[in-house]
C-alpha cells in the first residue's frame, strides 16, 4: 500500500493528514474496522499497517491463502478515496473475504493561487477613455473551500485596476485614469493573487504596458515675443537670425515644419524675407535701409506632423540697427549749379566777432552718426576767421587791416561722429567791400541773426508796450464816446450834486460768457453802482479766449532708447574732474511763449553730490571728481516741465555708468568732451 498511496495522491502534499482505512471485513459473518493514521510525502515502501496483526491472521498462513489487496478506484485527488481489499487463502476448496477502504482526505492550504494571462495589449493609447481593457486573466487555486478562494489587486498608485467577472474564476486589467505618455512612457504593473487560507499564500504576476503617443501637444516656442536687432546694410541671402520651437509629442507627432503667417503679416514678408522649413532660420533676401524702414514684425507658424496636425505661431519684432551709411549733406552754401560753394561780403570795418555766415549740414543718420562736427580744412588767413566746431558759425577773430586781402577763401570740412566718419565740405568766399559801399546780404543776414538773437528781449518788449498803448487808447475812446451820450433817466447811477461830467470810475465784471464794463462819474463813499444799467455798460470782447492755451506736453527728444521711451546709459570714466560734462537732456514744446519755455530739474538722483543739472539748458555736469567708494552706476530722473501756472511735464531716465580709465572710452564720454562748449542752439545744424 505504501508505493500506491505515494504515486497517485500523496505526491505533492506538505502537511500531515489523516488517513481514515475503514475495513468491513466479512468472512463467516464476521466483520471488523480498521483505522491508520499517516503522514504525507512518505517515501516509497514506507508501512502504513499491519493487516494480519489487526485482522488475527496466521502470519505463516498467509502466503498459502493468497491474501492481496485490490483497488477499487481510478480517480486521482478526490477528497474521498474508496477502494476495496479482498483476502483468499490457498486451501484447498478456497475461502475468502473483502473489505471497502474508504480514505477521507482534509485539504490544508499549500496550493498558491496560479495567475494565467488568456489576452493582452502591449500597447494602449494615450487617450484611451477610463475603463478600456488592457488584459484578460483566468486565476486557479488547487485547493478548496477557503483555501481556494482567491482576492487580485494592483498596486493603488497607477492608473489601473482589475474587475472580477461574475464567476468569480477571471479577472480584466483595465483603465482608471486618462494616461499622459508625455508623464509615463510605460507600466509595470504587479499583479498580486492571494488566497483566504491560513497562513494564506500568494503569488505575482508582471505586466509591461506600453503608452502609444497621440498627437495632443502643440509646438510650443522658447520666447513669445521675439525680438531681434539687424544692422542696416546686411549680406542678403545670409541667415540674420532664427525661431525655435519643440513638441512634448513623439515621432511624427513632434517632427515640426516653421512657415510665415501671411495672412497676419502680409504677402510682402516673403518678398525679403524667407524661412528654412525644417531649423526656423530666417533669411534676408535684400538689404537692410534704416532710413527706409526702421522696424517692422511678422508671425511664424510652427506645424507638427501629427494627423491631424498641431500648430502655434509666435509674433517676431525686427529692428534695423543705424550704420554710418549716410555722408553730410550741405545745405548752405549751395550755389546755383548743386555745389557746396557761396561768396559772403562784409565791410573791412566790422569788430572782431562779426558773423560772418553760417554753414548748415544735414545727416540721414541718427545718433551719434548723425552728430556733426565743423572745422576748417582750408583757410587763406588763420588770424582772421574762427569757426564754431557745433554750430558751424563763422566769424571774425580780428578787425580788418589795410594790409589784408579783399578776398579769402575758407575750405570747411562737415564730418559726423561714427566710428568710421563720413564727411563733406563746403567752400565760402569772404570779400571786403568798403563801408561806404551797400550793406551785402551777408551783412544784413548777421545783423538778423547776430543781433537779433541778442535783442529779442527787447525787441519783444517793445512790441508789448506798443500793443499795451494802443489797446489803452481804444479803451479811452470808447469811454469818451459812451460818456458823452446823454444821461438816461433809467440810469441807475447815484452821481454827486457837485457831478461836473468827468469819467474817473469804472468797474469790469462777467456775466455768463460775456465780459462788462461799467463806466461812470466819480462816486461818493457810501454811493451805490447796479450793473446792468445799458446807458453805463460797455460789451467788451472776451480776447482771452484767443490766446494760446497749453495744451502740449513737452516732448523728450535725448535721451530716447530703441522702444522709444525717454532712457539711455552714458559711461564715462572714474577720473573725470568736476564740471565735466555728462550729456544733455533735449526736449521741445509745441507750444509758444511761456507754455513753451522749458524748465529742467533732478527729480530723482541716487547721490545729489555728484551730479548738477542747469535748470535752463538740461546740461548735465559732474559736482566732484569721483571716489573709489562711489557706485559703479547712478540712475538720475530728470522732471522737464513748461512755465505756465497749471504746467505739462515729462520724465526722461539717465543711468550714468562709471568705467575705469584704461578701458576704450565709450561714445558717452566722446560726447561729453565734443559737447563741453557746446551751445544751446545745437539742433539748428539740421535747419
């Protein structure tokens, strides 16, 4: 019995179970029971019992009386077992007997639960909705009862878990969550099988998943806006700058093509413009002219190539940098062929600092490459003539001798201050002419310009007082004429007794949008005036309302940056001395008089010791020679506002940058030593 119980049902159990042997033996009517309690995993030719001991059979018999035991059964891991024992001796005329074994087997829980996946996809879309199937998966316990009865579950942190179908016996893995394959590319998710046994017992299962990307990301750009600055006069046909943009996608959904938005930036972009499709860099196909286009935008389109494809665009400011490309231009002297050639004639007695003429000169170009500088290239007499190097003035640095020439020529040289300078030259010919002779157009214009700028003052307060007198008499005639009319009996003066016709009071009042005046005689302290009265009352027309009103604000012409507001940085180096000159803040008023005469002051200053400003010009100087322990940068605010009582201003931001001495001196500092004398009419060189 041993090798029977061993090959077909003890094999494979691990703990101890109870084998009830139930023996009905009946042999001349006599029966009996025979229980044996073994252990699992015996080994082959183990002894369960013995039968002859417990049945009281003769031992040495049993051979002659053929004793065997045969099974009654064919079924394998049953929970009970039946098998039937028959004994015969070998007597002659043989006798014998049987018996029904019947083997009860109480299960433990030494089966772990089996997973076997029966369907899966390796692979799932991104935007697969929750609840899409991924896998199918049957589950197995070898045991029973309890012991068999298994629980699945995934680990709570992924975007997973499984249904159980009705039958208790399968389980689908299926979504919970939408899946980002941009977050996770893949899952491994771990099933886990655990059965209700005590202790009870598990086993895992793996499952790779693999996100397949979807095309739900949009190309998106490193900058929106972007902003870029061309010097004027490029190479055309060479790339000037470039756009870049990248998609979270994968594959084809993330490959991107770059393309102009024509329908917001116009045909005309690709007439000097053009784009590489596959990298975003733009290239010029003509050159750039700053005096013909300072500045301009366009919009880029960047397309995936998903299906359907995703795109964004992005704006794209451009602005043209000025290059010295622009030589003077000679407006005066002009001569009659378009040469920079003029004669000027001027009596042999005028004074030392006599104008003589003005040489005026225009540049296309901005900044400091539009700067002009005048100096004389060529001059018969040194002793003679001076020129102004900003203004381009030309005057008489002595009286004139008997000994000097009637004529003299005077080459003047016109360059602007870019790197590499353009210039032009202008040539005048001074000629004396006796006093007595006629005054030269010349002459007369110094007198206007010379004079005249010193007189205006004067000039205008004359003007006033003469309108003042004028105005006075007509209010005096119309007083006689109003006076000399008959008194009305509705007049509501109350006049003296001693009245003797003389008009000495009067009284201005305004009513509504008229003004009044009330005119009478000389009235005694406790008399009474009613306006109204029409015999007494004058209509005088309001002129104030013809006079200019202030309603422009000044405007800020230096320092403006690229974007156009009112800032700028100067540099200029650490071992300047006081007084020197930093810039200058220019600003202009559209309107006239007072509501145009423009007043500067520091509105804001990081150290007032430093930095003075001239409350009249807008020249900016340094109060002290600097220190090792100042800042490396001041930022001042200048306030610019106009003379009236209700006053329009403007602000314009200076950021003052020291440098050390040995380093290049910077445009600012060339500046402030080219503009140390320069005189307040500086504009005029581009009448």
């Amino acid at each position: 019995m041993g090798p029977l119980y061993s090959k077909r049902w003890l094999l494979g159990w691990r703990n101890i179970f109870y084998l009830v042997l139930l023996l009905e033996l009946q042999l001349n009517g006599i029966s009996a029971q025979i229980r044996y309690s073994i252990q699992e995993e015996l080994h082959i030719g183990t002894s369960v019992g013995n039968l002859a001991k417990d049945l009281a059979l003769d031992i040495g018999r049993i051979s002659e009386r053929n004793l065997r035991i045969v099974s009654g059964t064919k079924q394998e891991l049953f929970e009970v077992y039946e098998m039937k024992v028959m004994a015969t001796d070998k007597g002659a005329g043989s006798l014998s007997t049987h018996c029904n074994v019947i083997v009860k087997v109480e299960d433990e829980n030494d089966n772990p639960p089996e997973i076997d996946i029966t369907s899966m996809s390796s692979k799932i879309p991104e935007n697969a909705p929750p609840g899409s199937v991924v896998a199918l998966m049957a589950i197995t316990d070898l045991d029973s009862g309890v012991n068999g009865q298994v629980v699945c579950a995934v680990p709570t942190h992924l975007p997973f878990d499984l249904k159980q179908s009705p039958d208790g016996h399968s389980y689908s893995l299926v979504t919970k969550d939408s899946l980002d394959k941009e977050s996770a590319h893949s899952y491994d998710i771990t099933i886990t099988a655990r059965d209700l046994g005590s202790p009870a017992l598990s086993s895992t299962k793996v499952i790779k998943v693999n996100v397949q990307d979807v095309n739900d990301n949009r190309p998106s750009f490193a900058r929106n806006p972007y902003t870029f600055y061309v010097g004027e006069n490029n190479k055309p046909g060479m790339p000037i700058f470039s756009v870049s943009a990248s998609d979270a996608d994968e594959g084809d959904n993330a490959a991107i093509s770059y393309s102009f938005d024509r329908k917001s930036s116009g045909p005309s972009i690709s007439s000097f413009l053009n784009i590489n499709d596959a990298n975003g860099s733009i290239y010029a196909l003509k050159k750039f002219d700053f005096e013909t286009q300072k500045t301009f935008q366009f919009h880029v389109i960047a397309t995936d190539a998903g299906n359907p494809s995703l795109s964004s665009n992005v704006t794209v400011c451009v602005y043209i940098l000025d290059q010295n490309d622009n030589a003077p231009v000679i407006l005066y002297p002009l001569s009659s062929n378009g040469s920079a050639e003029g004669m000027e004639q001027i009596p042999r007695n005028v004074n030392a600092g006599h104008l003589v003429t003005k040489v005026r000169a225009y540049d296309a170009d901005i900044g400091y490459n539009g700067w002009l500088l005048f100096s004389l290239q060529e001059v018969s007499d040194h002793s003679l003539f001076g020129l102004d190097r900003y203004t381009g003035r030309i005057r008489t640095l002595r009286s004139f001798t008997e000994t000097d020439e009637a004529q003299h020529k005077l080459v003047i040289l016109v360059k602007d201050n870019g790197n590499v300078s353009l210039s032009a030259t202008a040539t005048v010919v001074v000629k004396l002419v006796e006093p007595k002779e006629a005054i030269s157009a010349s002459d007369v214009k110094s007198a206007a310009t010379d004079q005249g700028e010193n007189d205006i003052p004067f000039y205008l307060i004359i003007t006033l007082g003469s309108v003042s007198t004028l105005f006075l008499i007509s209010i005096i005639v119309l007083i006689a004429m109003q006076c000399s009319k008959t008194t009305d009996v509705s007049s509501k003066y109350l006049p003296e007794t001693n009245y003797d016709g003389t008009l000495c009071h009067s009284i201005q009042y305004r009513s509504g949008e008229k003004r009044y005046m009330l005119v009478g005689p000389r009235m005694s302290i406790g008399s009474t005036i009613v306006p109204g009265s029409n015999g007494n009352t004058l209509v005088v027309p309001d002129r104030r309302r013809t006079l200019e009103e202030n309603d422009n604000a000044p405007v800020i012409m230096y320092p403006v940056s690229s974007n156009g507001t009112a800032e700028g940085i100067e540099e200029l180096p650490r071992n300047v001395p006081a007084g020197h000159l930093v810039t200058k803040v220019r600003a202009y008023d559209a309107d006239i008089g007072y509501n145009g005469w423009l007043l500067f002051s520091l509105q804001d200053v990081s150290d007032h010791s430093l930095f003075g400003l001239d409350r009249y010009t807008g020249r900016k100087r340094t109060l002290r020679s600097f220190t090792e322990t100042d800042e490396a940068q001041h930022k001042l605010v200048i306030l610019v506002k106009d003379n009236r009582n209700v006053s329009l201003s403007a602000t314009a931001t200076m950021v003052v940058k020291l440098v050390e001495p040995k380093e290049d001196i910077s445009a600012s500092d060339v500046k402030a030593r080219k503009t140390f004398q320069l005189k307040s009419n500086i504009p005029s060189q581009r009448r």
